[in-house]
C-alpha cells in the first residue's frame, strides 16, 4: 500500500511539474513578447505578424525596409538551436548569399530569444518571398519599418 501511494505522489507530482513547465513558458513567452513590442516600436519597427510554435514560416518582403525577427522557444531542456531566414529562390548561390542567421538576445525564465535582422534594398518588384526556419519549434514576432531609399 505505501508503495502505490508513493508511487501515485511521485506520478502525481511530476505531472505538476510538466504541466508548469508548459504553463512557465506560455507566460515568460508573453512577458518576452511585451518587451520586444515595447522596444522594437521605440526603435520605429511595427508589429507585422506572429508564427505560434513552428518550425517554418515565411513573409513577402519589400524593398527599403528593416526586419527585425525574434526567434522564442523553450529553453527548459537546453536544445541545440538554428534560427535563420533566407530568400526563396532555386538558385542556390543566390539563397546563400541572402541568407541570415540569428544571434542569441535574452532569455527570460525558461523562454530564451534569438533574434535577426536584416534590410531590403531597391529591388525591381513589389516583394520578394522570405523563408523562415527554425529549429527547435518557436514563437516567431515579425517587425518592420520603412528606411530611407539610398
């Protein structure tokens, strides 16, 4: 009997555990969020979209402006992490070229950011098609602003 009681407190308690895990990375994931906005808005970049937990996405960029992208995942386990963006083209050379990776920004709680950033310039065309990757699954903020054409 003391062992099945033990063994229900053990059980018990790790999906307590499990279950915070979860609910502490939805919550410093919003807190994170709430200071990218607050800062990226006082650098003049605006809020364009959001990924929720995924491996890909991808926007449509336009020529003379900034991007500012933040990666958001859960650090809890350590996992071995890749975050980039590359332009969707099938010449190689050319997505090499216009790829950027990230760089590690913040970590709050068990929510760690990575972010990248890069700018357009003139291009002919309205926009170009922009992929984004990331390893493990993550939260993706997508800001931007207009810059000067040179």
């Amino acid at each position: 009997m003391k062992n099945s009681l033990l063994l229900f407190v053990i059980m018990t308690v790790s999906v307590h555990g499990f279950s915070q895990s979860g609910n502490s990375f939805k919550h410093d994931n919003d807190k994170i969020f709430g200071l990218i906005k607050d800062e990226a808005s006082k650098q003049g970049y605006k809020y364009m979209i959001k990924f929720a937990t995924t491996n890909q996405g991808a926007i449509n960029v336009t020529p003379n402006t900034g991007y500012e992208i933040f990666f958001v995942y859960d650090n809890s386990s350590h996992p071995a992490t890749s975050f980039k963006a590359h332009l969707m083209t099938p010449d190689s050379a050319l997505m090499k070229k216009y790829t950027v990776k990230s760089f590690d920004r913040a970590q709050v709680g068990v929510a760690r950011v990575e972010q990248l950033e890069f700018s357009t310039k003139s291009f002919t065309g309205d926009t170009r098609p922009v992929r984004l990757e990331a390893k493990p699954a993550a939260y993706i903020y997508v800001f931007h602003k207009i810059m000067p054409a040179k």
